[in-house]
C-alpha cells in the first residue's frame, strides 16, 4: 500500500498541505524519545541573517524508540501542519496532521 505522505507539485515541490500554496517552508524539527528527552531546533530568518537554534524539549515519542516531526509552515494560510515519523518496534509510522483531501 502506497500512501503519498506529502502533496507535491508535479516538478516536486512541497505544497501547502491546508490550502495547496506552493510558498511554504519547513523550519522547525522536534526529535524525540520514549524516555522523555528531546531536541527542538529552529530556523529562522534569511541569507546572511539567517539563525539556527537549538532546544531542549521534553516531550514524549509515541513509539518505543524516537520521534521525528517535522512542522510545515505556508505563507498564503499561516496553517502550521506536521509530519512525524514514529519509530516503534523496527517500523517507522507516518503521521500526518492533514487528511488526503488537500
Ligand atoms: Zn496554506
């Protein structure tokens, strides 16, 4: 079974999951574990005044090992969506916060 986990345009280009905008950007990672530790990192700002900033996050995976979630932003809607891949037991989990409809 063949999900696609992420809307794109035909030449590959990630799409607003909410409205289907073309202007969006991914800058905010969380990894996580199942024992509670986490790291969020954050990327801001452009060209030269651009910054990446690291911090700690307590939060808890879902799954027996780790958590990786990645936060889609879009300009045209402002809707933050995310997908996170939950690692539990050898298989990794894909969990998006949209439905297929977008
Ligand atoms: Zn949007």
């Amino acid at each position: 079974m063949t999900i696609n986990a992420l809307p794109l345009r035909d030449d590959h280009r990630l799409l607003c999951p909410n409205c289907g905008d073309e202007h969006t950007w991914v800058n905010k990672v969380d990894v996580s574990s199942s024992s509670g530790s986490g790291l969020r990192v954050i990327a801001s700002g452009e060209d030269d005044a651009s910054i990446v900033k690291a911090q700690p996050l307590r939060a808890t995976a879902n799954g027996r090992r780790y958590e990786v979630v990645l936060y889609i932003g879009c300009e045209m809607c402002e809707q933050e969506s995310s997908l996170a891949l939950i690692q539990h037991k050898g298989e990794t989990e894909v969990v998006r916060s949209w439905d297929d409809e977008a």
